[in-house]
C-alpha cells in the first residue's frame, strides 16, 4: 500500500494547503469518475471485476509462447509499449534471463532503419513469436514495424507464421482488427472505454509481461487492492487524490515541472509510463505540470546542480521501495586503501536508502518542495497497486485543472504534418 510520507510534503513550510478548500470539487470530480460509463473510465473497475477467463488465456498463451520461441517481438508504442516495458525492467533481472520467462523485446516505438535491421539480425538463430499491439491499429510506426515483421515471420515460418503471431487491438473497429481477421491471427481485445495510457492492466500489458516471467495475478492483485482503497471520495483517506491535489497547489504557486526520482535503475522505464500518463493526460489549453524524470544516483551527477540550486520552478516526487529482494553487502577489506571500511556494516540498498534521505533533506533545504511516495517492497503486487494509484491520481489532477485526462488532441498534429511531407 502507498504511503504518502509526512502529508506529502517534507518542506512543508514551502506550501501550507487548505484540504478543507478541495473536498467538495474532489467529492464531485470522484463522482464523476465513478459515475461516467460512457466515458474512458473502463480502468477504474476493471481490476475489482471478474477476470479469470481473460487471466487464464493470457497464462496459457504465455506458457505457449515460452515453450516455442525464443523471443517475443512486441509491436506498439505510447500507452501500447511503455506500461509492458515499465512492469518486465522493474521486475525482471538487470542482467541475463528471468526464470519463469523468456526475452521480450520491443519495436514500433522509434522509425530508426538502424534499430529494425539490427533487430532484424538477432533474431536469426531464436525462434519467434510477434505480439503487435494498437488500439487504433493505424498508427505509422507500430503499424510500418509490423509490415517488415509480418513479412519476417510469412518468409521465415510459412502458413506456420499465422499462428505465431498475436494481435492485441480494438475491441470492435479498426485496421489491425480486419487484417487479424483476415489473416486468421489470434486476438486479445482492448475495451473500447480503456484509452492506451491507461490500459497496462489490460492484455495490452499482461501478455508481454506474462511472457517475460512477471506473475501477472500479484500485478492485478496489487491493482485490485488499490481499486477498492481507492474509491473513497474522502480526501483525508485516499492518497492518490491527496497526491493530485498537492500536485495541483504546487503547480498553482507557479511551480512548472514535476520530477519523478527514484534509486533503483529499474524503475526508469517506469519513469518514462508516469510521464507518459501525466503529460498526455494534463498537458493541454496551455496548462499543466512538465512531467519530467530522474534515475539517481546517475542523475546527482548530471542534474542534481540544476534541482539544487537552478531555476526554482522543479518539485520532486520521490519515488521509494523500502523493501528490495536482491542486495549486496559491501565487503571488508583488511589494507582498506580506499577508506571504506567504515561501510562495511552496510547493504548497497541499506546505503542507497540512506542517499535518498540526504538527497531528499539536501534538495529541501536548497527550496525543492518533496513529495515522498513509499512502498513496501518493489514486487509485481506492490507495482500493481502503484500503477493504479498514479492512473487514478493522475484523472483527478486532470479534472483538478479542468482538462479532459482522456483524449490527446495535441498528438494528432505531427501526424498531420509527417503525412503531408511522406505525401508531398
Ligand atoms: O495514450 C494513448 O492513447 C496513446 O499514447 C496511444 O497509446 C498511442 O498513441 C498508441 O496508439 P495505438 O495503440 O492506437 O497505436
């Protein structure tokens, strides 16, 4: 369960809130959430409803794929890439295999000739599965990456090819759905009321990462658990509200960008899905926090001057696991030439936890308003819980500044632009 540290705020000197001033527009704004069924509100109960059926098809298509290939190429980009990418980095080892799975790699999400060929080239000796992933199903560069797969997979394994490939798409319309049909390729089924960035929890998510060995029952578990807390309208008692309602004073002070930090390195993919979230979701009628990132302690030593001492227009969220299963002590050394004994009483996570408290304390005291978000332990059910309380955290602050955390309008004008250029 996420505990929002200090109510939130560690400096709290820095910003006093009048909560008593938020609990009627958050009553009303909850619902509204809980009340819009004909909006993209398919994500706030979907992990509290029955999911067994959708659950076992997933595992079994997973356990197929493991047993028959190599590696899963997954095809897909935005809200259909970085939620999959986010849960296997911070759950699957930093290096070699993960027990229970098997590789997973990704393309779509960049128009690089360099990355495809390469791609192209490592799959040579492995057997292949393809997973192609988007709602729409026309979007261009998921939708040029499958083109040269499919082509790969038809060339390589024949009329087998149809049956090693796997489209997760619209429920109801779109390309991908006809070509599936026509094709004959299996399909896993986004609802239409999920829009991509919230759609993780869905077999948009869970197939990926069920194939790279992530237990995806503990993920919806943890999602499940934050469900149900999560649907109390009572701005005292529920975090992820009070988290956006911070968000939102800060940002009316006339802070311009939220920093999201963490400690451990497997979280930056997540980093990326939190950014993702929040900037599509509230960057819009030129409003909105700047959702911007840092993995530490690589960052202190890249931009730890600038959140210190540069522009005051930064706060941070920290982002903190008490409890990581895999560590190292730091060993004693009997010449001690480097003079660090003294830290041979110590874990690497012991002394890593211990570095963002002085971060957090140094990064105060230089004006940096802190957020402090703490979890348990970094493990699939806590990351489900995590993931939907940033989801519901974020369609609150969304409606907190009075813009629709749903649609994206903004996105469709390179489209247009790139369109008109590859036409001309
Ligand atoms: O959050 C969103 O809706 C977007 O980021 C989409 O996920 C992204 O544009 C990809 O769209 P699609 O799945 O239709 O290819």
């Amino acid at each position: 369960m996420i505990q929002l540290l200090q109510t939130g705020i560690l400096n709290e000197s820095l910003i006093q809130i009048e909560w008593g001033n938020y609990t009627q527009s958050v009553a009303a704004i909850h619902r509204h959430l809980e009340n819009s069924n004909s909006e993209m509100t398919g994500w706030l109960n979907s992990p509290i409803e029955n999911n067994v059926e959708l659950v076992n098809s997933i595992q079994q298509n997973a356990y197929k794929i493991k047993m028959l290939a190599d590696v899963l190429v997954v095809i897909g980009i935005g809200g259909s890439f970085l939620g999959a990418k986010a849960i296997q980095d911070a759950l699957t080892p930093y290096f070699g295999d993960c027990a229970n799975g098997i590789e997973v790699v990704y393309v779509g999400q960049n128009m690089s000739g360099a990355y495809i060929r390469q791609l192209l080239n490592s799959l040579e000796h492995k057997e292949v599965y393809v997973n192609i992933i988007s709602k729409s199903g026309t979007t261009m560069e998921p939708a040029l990456a499958f083109r040269v797969l499919r082509q790969y997979m038809e060339k390589r394994y024949g009329e087998e090819a149809q049956n090693r490939i796997i489209v997760t798409t619209d429920a109801e319309k779109g390309l991908l759905k006809a070509i599936a049909e026509k094709s004959g390729y299996q399909q896993f089924l986004i609802p239409a009321n999920i829009g991509g960035r919230y759609s993780v929890l869905t077999p948009v998510g869970l197939l990926p990462i069920a194939v790279a060995g992530v237990d995806i029952e503990k993920l919806l578990a943890g999602a499940k658990q934050a469900a149900i807390v999560l649907k109390n309208e009572n701005l005292d008692q529920n975090e992820a509200y009070r988290y956006a309602v911070i968000r939102q004073e800060l940002y009316k002070k006339g802070y311009q960008i939220e920093l999201l930090a963490s400690f451990e390195p497997g979280l930056t993919k997540l980093h990326e899905w939190w950014k993702q979230l929040f900037g599509e979701s509230e960057g819009k009628e030129k409003k909105g926090l700047f959702p911007a990132t840092v993995s530490y302690s690589t960052d202190l030593h890249a931009i730890g001057q600038f959140i210190q001492d540069g522009s005051p227009i930064i706060f941070e969220t920290l982002l903190h696991f008490k409890e990581i299963l895999c560590d190292y002590h730091v060993p004693f050394d009997s010449e001690n030439d480097d003079q660090l004994n003294y830290l041979a009483n110590y874990s690497f996570n012991e002394i890593n936890a211990i570095s963002k408290q002085g971060t957090a304390m140094a990064h105060a005291d230089g004006g940096v308003p802190i957020i402090q978000l703490e979890l348990e332990r970094l493990d699939a059910y806590h990351l489900g819980y995590l993931i939907y309380f940033f989801m519901k955290a974020c369609a609150m602050s969304a409606y907190l500044l009075q813009v629709n955390p749903f649609d994206q309008p903004g996105v469709e004008a390179y489209k247009k632009k790139m369109l008109q250029l590859l036409q001309e």
